[in-house]
C-alpha cells in the first residue's frame, strides 16, 4: 500500500506585523498614525508661549494689587500698643479681627461709606446721562467742527484734581467768588458750601473733571458702529432721536456699563476733593469720605492696622457693588438678547 507523498514545502516568508498603511481585513488603507510625542510637545510649545505672553500681566498684577492687599491685611492683624502713657516705644501685637470690629462700629466711617454712595446716586446718573448725550450729539453731527468740540470738552479732564479743587474752591468761598457775589447783587443769597448744598456741589466738580473724558468714550464706542444699520433705521423712518435712543444707545451698553463700573471706584475712593474743600466749609470734616478716614486713621491717629483694616474693607465693598453691577446688567442684557 502507497502512502502519499506530502506537498513539496515551497519558501516560507517571515510573518510581519501590518504597517500603519497596510489595508484591514475590508480591504481599506488605514490611515498614518501620528506619533502621541508630537502632540504633547506641541501642547507644551502653545502652553509656554501663554506663559510668556501673559507673564507681564501676572507680574504687574502681583506687584501692584496682590502684594498691597497682603501687606493691608497682614497689617490689620497687629496694633502698636505703647507704654508710658502713649509716649513709649510702638509694641506691635496681634489682635486678630479687633481693628474690623473697629471699623465696622466707628459710626463715622459707615457714615461716610453711605455718603459716597448717595454722592455715587447723585453723580453717576449725570455723569453717564450728560456725556452719553454730548457723545450722540457730537456723531450726529449736529455739532460742527466736532474735532474742536472733543477737545473742549476734554481739556477739564487735563486738568489736576488737586488744580480743578483750587479753581472751584475759589468759586465757592463767599467774599471772593464772582459767581457769589453776582447772586448776592441778585437777591439770592445761597451758601454752595451748606449743609445742604456741599454734596451737589463736589458732584460739580467731580463732574466737571471727567464729563469730557467720558465723552470721549462714547464717542469712540459710537464710531465703530456698523453704518448699515443706522441708515436702514433711517430709511424705517426713524427720526434722529429714535435713531439716537433706540438704535445707537443699545449697541454700545458694554460701553455704558464700564463707564458705570470705572466711576463707581473712583468715587468710592474719593479724597482731594473734599479734602481741599475741607478748608472752608465745616460741613466737611477729616472723616468725611472712607479715603478720608483712612488717611486719618493713618496719618493723625497713627494707628496704621486700623487703616489698613478700614482699606480691606473698602476693597471688599468695592468688588462687591462692582459684581452686583455686572451681574445685574449681564441679567438685564440676557432677554434683549434673546429678542
């Protein structure tokens, strides 16, 4: 009986694991892989480029915010005890929470707080109403010359606080103001320095210095307005006040927020104003404005943890109000966007 030969063994080939190109078992190129440590080393080059590019701004925010703050609150932890009746040697010791309490409690310092926000009631109103309306007058042209218009009316805004506090003050002190003595000849006799009339009266001022500035702003903001859709208002028929309100005003809200957002700080921190008008009129004392009575605290009290308790403080106000205001008009600009 034969038994069959066995196939003749024809050359055998190594067997190779599938490139990343070789077709899968359907008969379809794979595509190239691309190797993971490209990736990673790309993300790496974009991370360090956002590292050097926003290392400036962390760096100036460190030195003149982060650094302030830490040095205020580390300093409204201590208080300088002296003995000897007060005339010793300064003993700084810890006393925790003591100087908030203090400040919380002083009825000058919430007094003042609240007159800067009925100053704030009183100034950003006008404030944002009368450059808002300067700003819509100067783009619609019915000012001419309106380059030598901006200027006037930024050229207060050049003007020193500590100059524009001298100009007015001189304004208002009896026996030396013309704008006084025309009243007087007039029959009306009114002290701009009163009990009732000092509030309105630094809000001039204040006024005076940055009407222009904000001008400016609004200008600016209504120039980079999309042209099309003030002449398809116009061909609505929508007269120039419509136009103005209805048209114009809404488009340049983020404009009008940080004008409301910038004016609420500065008033917050207000002190050469009422500081040089202090001197002639009673009705404004050391402590009138919380700047004001944070230099007192530190500079005629020398109680310097205090001060710095009273400036935290301050800040924590500040950054509230100014969040309460964001908040309000991001809720506020929600539904018309919407429309």
């Amino acid at each position: 009986m034969g038994t069959g030969a066995p196939p003749p063994a024809g050359p055998t080939t190594p067997h190779t694991a599938p490139s990343a190109t070789s077709p899968d078992p359907s008969g379809t190129p794979r595509p190239p892989r691309r190797a993971p440590s490209g990736r990673r080393s790309a993300r790496r080059r974009e991370l360090f480029a956002c590292g050097l590019l926003m290392a400036p701004f962390f760096a100036l925010l460190t030195a003149v915010f982060l650094v302030p703050v830490g040095t205020a609150v580390w300093l409204s932890l201590f208080a300088d005890d002296r003995t000897g009746l007060g005339f010793g040697p300064p003993n700084p010791s810890f006393v925790g929470l003591r100087s908030y309490l203090a400040v919380l409690a002083d009825p000058t310092f919430t007094a003042g707080l609240g007159r800067m926000l009925l100053f704030c009631l009183l100034y950003i109103p006008l404030l944002v109403a009368g450059s808002l309306l300067l700003a819509l007058l100067l783009d619609s042209g019915a000012v001419r010359l309106r380059a030598w218009a901006q200027m006037g009316l930024y050229l207060p805004h050049t003007v020193p606080g500590l100059i524009a506090a001298v100009i007015w003050l001189y304004l208002y002190t009896p026996g030396i103001s013309p704008v006084i003595g025309l009243l007087s000849a007039g029959g009306l006799n009114i002290d701009l320095l009163g009990v009732d009339t000092v509030l309105p009266s630094l809000v001039n001022v204040v006024l005076w210095s940055n009407l222009g500035y904000n001008t400016v702003i609004f200008s600016t903001a209504l120039r980079a307005l999309p042209r099309e859709t003030i002449e398809a208002s116009v061909v609505d028929g929508a007269g120039p006040v419509r136009t103005a309100l209805l048209v114009k005003t809404p488009q340049i809200r983020s404009a009008v927020v940080t004008v409301v957002l910038f004016s609420l700080i500065f008033t917050l921190q207000l002190f050469t104003e009422p500081m040089l008008l202090s001197q002639s009129t009673s009705m404004i004392d050391s402590r009138f404005s919380p700047s004001m009575y944070i230099f007192d605290a530190a500079f005629n009290r020398n109680s310097y943890g205090l001060a710095a308790a009273a400036s935290v403080v301050l800040l924590v106000c500040t950054i509230a109000l100014s969040y309460a205001i964001t908040r309000w008009t991001g809720r506020a600009a929600g539904p018309e966007e919407e429309r």
